[in-house]
C-alpha cells in the first residue's frame, strides 16, 4: 500500500509523539500529577463530570498530558487546584 504525504505525516507524527511518551515516562516519573482521577468533565458530556476508567496525568516538567487507566494512577498525587 502507498501512503498519500497525509497518512506519511501523520504516521511520523504518531511515532515522534511516542518516542517523546517514553522520554518522559524513563525521567519525569516523579513530576507526574493526576489532573481528572477515573473520569473527565468534557464538551463530548456537557462538561458534567462523568465517571471513567480512564485518569488525565500531567508531567509538570515538559507538560505532556495524557489519559491511562494504568494501574500506577494510584500512586499519584492530585495536582492542585488553579496550577498548570
């Protein structure tokens, strides 16, 4: 199968944003906070807070965000209120 340029960029983007997924999973584990634990408030569900099996984490040293259901979500701490 040929890639069109679209589907080259997008798989290039996709291999980068995983490259710099394991970056910061091997050194910033201990900058990582819980933003939404087991749930999101979004504009999918009329920003009501709706349970999930899923937690957004933040790295509070190169801003990544993502949402895991991965067990170490326990171990995290909550971020603060009002903090980036």
């Amino acid at each position: 199968m040929i890639e069109t340029g679209l589907e080259l960029a997008e798989r290039h983007r996709q291999e980068r944003d995983r490259e710099r997924s394991l970056d910061c999973r091997r050194a910033h584990q201990e900058h990582w906070v819980v933003l939404q634990r087991e749930g999101n408030a979004s504009a999918f569900n009329g920003y009501c807070w709706t349970p999930s099996a899923y937690s957004a984490i933040r790295c509070r040293h190169c801003g990544r965000v993502w949402r895991t259901k991965a067990n170490y979500v326990r171990h995290l701490p909550d971020a603060e209120r009002g903090t980036p």
